[in-house]
C-alpha cells in the first residue's frame, strides 16, 4: 500500500478533478460537507460535469482502505488517517467585495482536529500573500496543539482549474507548487509531478506562488477591462469593436482579448484579494480597482445599450417580453457562481422590462437559492421584443434566434459570436 494517502477537502469544480486524478495512483479520500454532494460522487455522478461519470465511477470505493481509489465522505473523522491534506475551498468576497475566507478558516479547524506529527498540510483556494502561513496555520497549530514546521508542514499549489474546458484538464495543466521549507517544497512538488503530465513549477516560497496566482487573474481581469472601455469608445463613434480587434490582432505582439461580462469565482473575484492586501500595505491600487470598475459595471451597460435599440424602434419599454439567453458564468458550463449575467437581467428589470432567462446548463434551484429568481428549463414558446446573448451555450448557437423576435424586435449579442444580423453588440 502506498506510504502516501490524501484528504483532499472540498469536491467543487477544483477539489473534485484533482482528487479523481490523485486517486489513479493514491488512496484518497474526498471530503465535503455537503451531504447531498457525498451520496451524489458516491453513486458515481458528478453534477458540475467537471468529470464524466464513466471516469468518475472508475475510481470510485466504498472503503478507505485501498491502495488507490477515491472514497468520499462527509464525516471528517475519514480523512484521520490521512498523511497530505488537500484544501480546495471557495475564496469569495463578500457584499461589498473585501475577501470571505470563512470556508478557509473552517476548512483549516477540521482538518486541524485530525492532524498528526509530520502531516503536510497544501491549500490550492485562491488567496492574497500572507494567508496560509498567517492565517491558515495559526488554525493548524491552535486545534491540533502541533508546532508549524517541527510537527507539521504547509504547502501552497495554486489551482488553474478552467470550469467547463475538457480541452486544459487539470492534469495538462503546468503546476506551480511550494513548501514551508524546501523540503516539504520538494515533497509536495514530487507529490504533484507524479500525476501532472504538464509538469510542475516549485515556487521558492509559499508567499511567492500565492502572488503567482492572484496576479494571473488580476493580469486577465485588466486587459479585459481594456478592451471593454474600447468597445464603449467605439460604439459611441459606430465603429465595429470586433473587425477593430481583427485588425489589430494582425500584430504579432497584440494581445487577443475581448469585450465582454467578466463573472465567475477566479477573475471577478481574485482582483479585490490583492487589493485588500496591497492597501493593508498603505499602497491604494489604482490599474487593478479601475479594472474591477470598469468590468463590474459591464452588465448595467449592456441593459442601457438594449434598452436604447429598443427605444430607437419606437418599442415600450414597460411591459416589454425580453429573453435573456444564459445565466451561467461562462458557456457550456453549469457554474452560476458571481455570473455578471444576473446584472444584465436585474437591469433590464428596473426598466418594468418583463424578463424571462432560459438555460439549458444551470441547475433551477441553485439559481433560485442564489438570485431569487426562476429559469425556463426548455425554450418558451412566446415572441419577444428582445433578445439577449449572455452565454454562448453550444444550443444557442444552433438557433434561429430571429424567428423568436417580434417584428420591431432587437437581438442583442454580448459574445459577439451570432452569424445572423444583430442590433447591437459588444
């Protein structure tokens, strides 16, 4: 049997991948606190679609003594005897976007209840400078009594999960590790390199691969913010943002990025942990919180901008049917979390539109649990004065979108992906 067996906690859209992959060479136990998510991995179905169950099912055990496999629980008391502790909890922010590391804290307090001399603790969750060593492990050592690198170790190995990609799976994924000394740096970079056939990337220091991570997404974050400032600029002057791109993009050094709503749990979110940490240093980030601004308020844009093709037809706006194609985050993906789609749709509401949203992805009570607001599951059968691309779903695409559209009816593509004539665009 294998001396290495791994807790991974957390099996969302990171922990889940990871741990499937672990399991094709260790024992691994998968824990989450989420009951339902247990009995649902157990049966061998992953509701994220992150991994097929044919491959889920492969790996899947009923026991926690294997030599490889993943077994999955919801009873801490399972991952005790356990040797590497895999964190992959959510890092989000709250209302008013100041970092909410509860999950990392509570994460940090269970698996400090089972923690034994020579364990070596790794979080992947996105984080500012400073959080695993300064935050983290003080957790560690006050619940298990345990002294930082005489009893226990730390590690740090960002995740660059992409919801949704089967193209980028965690395994093709080059991955940057670290250790709370360079030894365990060694260890947790050898305990990755022997799953990641992209190869690994050992940090000098935790505190460097966790601003390895968080500058990615803020890097991201800036240049779309860019080019969503150029699309403003340019529709004010009616020129088309995308053949402006095209051409552009003939240079051999210009950046391909595009216009568009910037959602999701890493680059909506990751920006506003490196500024709260740069301002607990007196140091105000100008470029990363304009960006934040600029991106946030894409959403409010692209209602006005619809409600103005609207207006320019002579259509009322009270009462007026609008459908609003997508509510995940990104396309062919189920992952609603922080979608800037819900500010297009809230928007287009103040107006007194009626809005209804279809998505074929999404899971109804999630987006009920999260918004306050109910999905059309299937395609409703009504003509509408509006039409709005949100996601590029995969079936959207494959739909003759202007047949749906009153005879004055406007079809709005965020995506900038529809081949048929369109009213207005990003």
């Amino acid at each position: 049997m294998s001396t290495k067996k791994i807790a991974v906690i957390g099996l969302g859209y990171v922990g889940l991948p990871l741990a499937r992959l672990f399991a094709t060479k260790y024992p691994v136990v998968g824990f989450d606190i989420n009951k339902e998510r247990v009995e649902e991995l157990r049966s061998g179905k992953d509701s994220t679609l992150e991994v097929s169950d044919d491959v889920l099912q492969e790996v899947i055990t009923t026991s926690t003594e294997m030599d490889k496999g993943l077994f999955c629980t919801d009873n801490i008391e399972d991952i005790a005897a356990c040797n590497y502790f895999i964190v992959t909890v959510p890092t989000p922010v709250d209302s008013i976007n100041r970092p909410d590391l509860t999950p990392l804290y509570k994460s940090s307090e269970a698996v400090g209840s089972v923690l034994k001399k020579g364990d070596i603790v790794i979080y992947e969750s996105t984080v500012y400078p400073g959080v695993t060593e300064e935050e983290c492990v003080p957790i560690l050592e006050k619940i298990s009594g345990l002294t930082f690198n005489v009893d226990f170790f730390a590690g740090y190995s960002p995740e660059r999960i992409n919801p949704g990609d089967k193209l980028h799976t965690v395994e093709k994924i080059l991955k940057v590790t670290s250790g709370s000394t360079p030894e365990i740096g060694k260890k947790v970079n050898d305990l990755y390199e022997s799953v990641i056939t992209a190869g690994t990337y050992l940090a000098p220091t935790i505190k460097v691969a966790e601003a390895a991570k968080v500058i990615e997404n803020s890097q991201r974050d800036i240049n779309i913010a860019f080019v969503n400032e150029l699309a403003k600029i340019f529709n004010l002057m009616d020129i088309d943002t995308d053949e402006v791109l095209k051409a552009a993009g003939t240079k051999w050094n210009f950046l391909n990025f595009r216009p568009g709503l910037v959602g999701g749990h890493c680059i909506g979110v990751d920006p506003y942990y490196l500024a709260q940490r740069s301002q607990e240093f007196g140091y105000h980030p100008e470029i990363i919180l304009a960006g934040r601004r600029m991106n946030d308020g894409m959403g409010k844009y692209v209602a006005s901008e619809i409600i103005k093709l609207m207006v320019q037809k002579d259509q009322k706006i009270k009462g007026s049917k609008i459908l609003v194609l997508g509510i995940t985050f990104k396309e062919n993906c189920p992952d609603v979390r922080n979608t800037k789609a819900v500010d297009v749709i809230n928007n287009l509401r103040s107006y007194g539109a009626d809005v209804d949203v279809y998505d074929p992805w999404a899971d109804e009570e999630e987006v009920l649990q999260e918004f306050g607001f109910t999905i059309k599951k299937e395609l409703p059968v009504d003509n509408y004065n509006a039409i709005v691309l949100a996601v590029s779903h995969k079936e959207f695409l494959r739909m003759d979108l202007r047949s749906k559209l009153t005879e004055d009816g406007v079809l709005y593509d965020v995506k900038s992906v529809l081949d048929c004539p369109v009213e207005g665009r990003l």
